[in-house]
C-alpha cells in the first residue's frame, strides 16, 4: 500500500479545505495517509497524526500544500531523504508546484497509477567560517545569498573558484543558486533562466557597482569560497530567502554542490518551458509554431 505524507501551510486560507478532500480521495483509493499531529487534531482525524520528523521515514510520497516557500522549506528539511515530493500550489506563483486545487482527483488518481516523472534536482551546502572555525552550515534548494542591509552601504565580495581568484564584486551582495533557483531571486537580479536538468551553478551580483559584473555559470562540481568586506556591519547570509546568518567582515562563506537531492513529481505533458511561459510571462494558451505564425 502506498503511504502519502501530507504537508500543511497553515496560513493558507484552503489549506484546510484542500487537506480534508485530499484524505478523503488517498483514503477512498485505499491509500495510506500521515499527517502532522497538531493539523490532524484540527481537521478531527488524530489517528493519521505524527510527529514531523517521523513523516519521511514512513511514507513514499509527499503531497505540500502551499506556495514555493512551504515546498523549499519542506525541501531542506527532509533533504537526507530521497522522497518524491508533489506540490498543491496554494500560493500566487507555485513554479516549483505541479498540481493545482481544481483538479485534486487528477493529481491522486495520476499519483497512484505512477503516471508522473521524477526530476532531481541538485541542492547547495554552505559554511560560514570565521578565523578557521566553521559557525554554520545550510543546505538550500534555490539559493544562497551574501548581502548587505537595507539601509547600509555596499559591500565586497572577493570569489575564489577551486582556489582560483574568479572575480570581485562590489554592490549590494551576490547569489549563488542552482539551475532551480535560476527563476527566483536570482532572476529578479539579471541572471539567466537555466533549465533544470542542466548541471552548473550560477553567481550572479546584486545591484552591481561596475558596468562590467556579469551572471556567470559555472560546473556544478566546484568549490566556491566568498570573502566579504564592509566599511559596515550589517552584512547577512540567507539561504532560500527564508533562513538567514549575521555575517562579519572576512567572514568566508564556502558554497558546493550537495550530495542530497530534491525529487520533484512532474506531469509528463508538461514542459519546463510551458512553466515559464505561463508563470512567468503570463501566457494563457499554446504559443504557434513557425507553421502557424505564417
């Protein structure tokens, strides 16, 4: 029997709406389903409720209901475990989501017939080391980003790659970020759309000061090292743009493709590029061809 982990945004106003019917379809089909054990008491099904860290080593699938933020904190969380996860997009953009709200039964039916495809997607570790000694380490899915304060002055980023100076930058920080996150923040700074299956890591600068700070892709099998500087204190780390560091004046930040991975359950009608046409260009229909364009 397949077991579904269902994972909840409680902010989401249909959260709790799409939950219940969600249950009711895996249950119906003769699915098994495990939820956490506060969302379970609300929605009066206690028996299906576990403790969070007891849901990847019991299910075979994860359902997300939420936005891309629930779907990459889920990401990080469980990233030692190599679980397909689907997305309900609850949220306003949902690219990393595949499934919607409308269409529920669909997305069990397709589920449970094994009518989807996995793709891996590569995932970031990052250390913060300060005078030799390593203070924290994170793993991302989209990115991780070195910047200053809101109000602050810029900052300096002095890159090295394998041990070989790449570059400085001076601005408002830097972001390194998977093929993934190439449609997040990183985008919003200039840099390039990768597609996913494409094994590389991308830096792009922020706000940069010369005219010459490009987004480069570099392999997805090197050691990034980044030293910052500042005439000012307030410098940050964020990984994911929802969990973040206080970094110090050379403080050296050392990124690497991670060995974990995140499983992303994907329909297989459709493209990546379709995603980017409706999600991010607000396409609504199939563009034409060359053949229909004359």
């Amino acid at each position: 029997m397949t077991t579904i982990g269902i994972l909840v945004n409680k902010g989401k106003p249909k959260a709790r709406v799409v939950l219940r019917e969600l249950v009711r379809l895996l249950e119906s089909r003769g699915a098994g389903v495990l939820i956490e054990t506060d969302i379970a008491k609300e929605i009066g099904r206690q028996g299906l409720g576990v403790h969070l860290e007891q849901i990847p080593k019991r299910v075979d699938i994860v359902f997300v209901l939420g936005g891309d933020g629930t779907l990459l904190g889920v990401a990080r969380q469980f990233a030692s475990y190599p679980i397909p996860i689907l997305g309900f997009n609850l949220g306003h953009l949902g690219f990393l989501s595949e499934a919607e709200p409308d269409s529920l039964a669909m997305a069990v039916d397709r589920v449970l017939a094994g009518d989807y495809y996995i793709e891996e997607r590569i995932m970031l570790d990052a250390e913060v080391d300060r005078d030799g000694e390593v203070l924290e380490k994170s793993i991302a899915l989209n990115d991780v980003g070195i910047a200053k304060g809101s109000f602050s002055r810029m900052i300096t980023g002095t890159i090295y790659m394998d041990g070989v100076y790449l570059g400085t930058y001076s601005g408002d920080g830097v972001i390194v970020s998977t093929p993934t996150g190439s449609t997040a923040y990183s985008l919003s700074c200039g840099g390039p759309i990768v597609w996913p299956g494409v094994q590389s890591l991308l830096l792009t600068p922020i706000c940069p000061h010369t005219l010459t700070s490009r987004p480069m892709v570099l392999p997805s099998d090197c050691l990034l090292e980044i030293r910052v500087s500042a005439t000012h204190r307030d410098i940050g780390l964020t990984i994911d743009g929802q969990l973040g560091f206080r970094l110090k004046v050379d403080d050296v930040i050392r990124i690497r493709t991670s060995d974990s991975i995140t499983s992303l359950i994907k329909w297989k009608e459709r493209s990546f590029f379709e995603v980017v046409r409706k999600k991010l260009q607000g396409e609504q229909e199939e563009g034409q061809g060359l053949e229909g364009r004359k």
